[in-house]
C-alpha cells in the first residue's frame, strides 16, 4: 500500500525534480563510465571521523557487475569506520545547489551579503588607515625637528641613533599605508553571467569541476550525515554558508532503499 505524503517531505519538490532530471540524463550517458571516472569534487571532502581527505573509489561488484563509485576516507577500513558516500548521487546535488545559489533573485541577495561585509571591513578600515596615518604623521614631524636641530648646529650621536630609527620606522609605515586597500562593492552586473556559464559548461569536464568548486569550500563527512560548507563570497570577502544533511535524504532523492526510509515506514507501521 503506497500512501502518498506519508513520510514528511525532506527535499524540496523543485530542487528534487531537478536532480531527476539530471539523473535521467545521466542515464543516458552511460558510455562514459568505461573511460577514466570523472570525481566532480576531489580534494573537498574530509573525514570527520579521522581528519584525513576522502578520495575517489570505483569498483564493480556481485554477478552483475554493478558500478559503484564513492567518496571513501583514505583510510577506510584498515583505520577509519567512517562510510563511504555514492560519488554519483552527492556530484549531482552538489550542482544543482551551486545552479540554484546562482539563480538571479539568490545571487542578488548573495550580492547584498557580499556588500555588507565588505562595508564593515571598509568600516574597520578607516580607523586602521587613520591610526596608521597619525603614527606616520608623527615620525614625519620628529625627524623634521631633528633637522632643524642639525641645522642649528646641534649635532650628537644620540640624535643620529634617533634619526636613524625614526627612517626605518617611517620606511615600515609607509609600506604598510601602501598595502592598505578599501574593498570595492560588488555590483551584480560582475556575476550575473555565472548562472548562464554554469548551465552552458559541460559536464564532467575539468573547467566544470573548477567552476563548481570555487563555491565549494569543504563537505565534512560523518557515518550518518554531513555538512556542505559553501563560500559565495566570490573572491571579494569569504561568505560561508554551512548546509547539514542525513545521507537519508541524498539518497532518497535518487529513490534509494536506504535506513532512512526504513526507519519512516516502520514509524509509520508503528502509529497505526
């Protein structure tokens, strides 16, 4: 007996025809998988159980060969208990989630985000720059007493020791009131084509893979869930954003039997 909505909905319904869409057409793209496995976001998963990076795995089990690729901890089994998550499923949420960041009305707010932190380090900015100025201003008007003192005939080695430390000073302060740089805003005019790029970049390419991952900052690998940390700062200040999800819901969205939905149907055997 199917009940429809007897389980409460975890995935959006948008976000969750996406991934289908995107799964069906992975089907038809099998061929693919006899060349060298393409792993959309090697290098950011770390294991939270041991620490250490979590790598690709394919292998091909039972009578019929069933493909399955993975992100495992490097140490898997022989060090670490930590499960291995299905490469498949976790790359193409992975871009649908960048693809939604970068709609339009999200980029905007992503935008104004972006802005508001780039006001308050502007903010902070100023009183440094003010400090720095006053500190170079004062070693400006020292060794210009020193001068005229030099001038007027006074003349000691004391004073040169002086002279000579308030010219290093100065070179330091000078170096560093050049160094000092006010964020520019971002206008949204600047990443306004990152939403038409991520849908015209092919799949599984390099220059895909290194388009989503400037958004990705690190996914934090648990035996049961795990957090996706994104940064949609876009190289002007860092703006993270940390997403938790069971490995239930991932996997349910690609229609797998997995724990999670077991669990729901024996709650549900439970309540009637």
């Amino acid at each position: 007996i199917r009940i429809e909505g007897g389980c409460p909905a975890i995935i959006g319904k948008k976000l969750f025809a996406q991934v289908q869409r995107i799964k069906a057409k992975n089907k038809r793209n099998t061929g693919r998988y006899h060349s060298k496995e393409f792993y959309l976001l090697t290098g950011k998963l770390v294991c939270d159980v041991c620490g250490k990076r979590m790598i690709g795995n394919l292998r091909f089990s039972g009578r019929s060969k069933t493909r399955l690729a993975t992100y495992r901890c490097n140490t898997h089994r022989a060090m670490c208990n930590n499960k291995e998550l299905n490469k498949d499923y976790l790359d193409v949420y992975i871009a649908v989630l960048i693809g939604e960041r970068l709609k339009p009305k999200n980029l905007k707010r992503a935008v104004a985000k972006v802005n508001q932190q780039v006001q308050k380090f502007n903010s902070s900015y100023d009183k440094y720059h003010t400090d720095v100025l006053r500190q170079y201003n004062e070693v400006q008007d020292s060794l210009a007493n020193i001068t005229r003192a030099i001038e007027k005939g006074i003349f000691t080695d004391d004073l040169l020791q002086r002279a000579e430390q308030l010219e290093n000073e100065k070179a330091k302060l000078e170096t560093r009131l050049h160094e000092l740089k006010l964020l520019e805003p971002l206008q949204y005019e600047d990443v306004a084509y990152l939403h038409t790029q991520w849908k015209e970049l092919k799949r599984n390419t390099e220059e895909f893979r290194t388009f989503i991952q400037q958004f990705v900052k690190a996914i934090h690998v648990r035996p049961y869930d795990f957090d996706i940390v994104l940064d949609m700062g876009f190289g002007v200040v860092e703006l993270t954003e940390t997403i938790p999800m069971r490995r239930g819901e991932l996997y349910e969205m690609f229609d797998s039997k997995v724990k999670e939905q077991k669990r729901c149907l024996r709650n549900q055997k439970a309540d009637t």
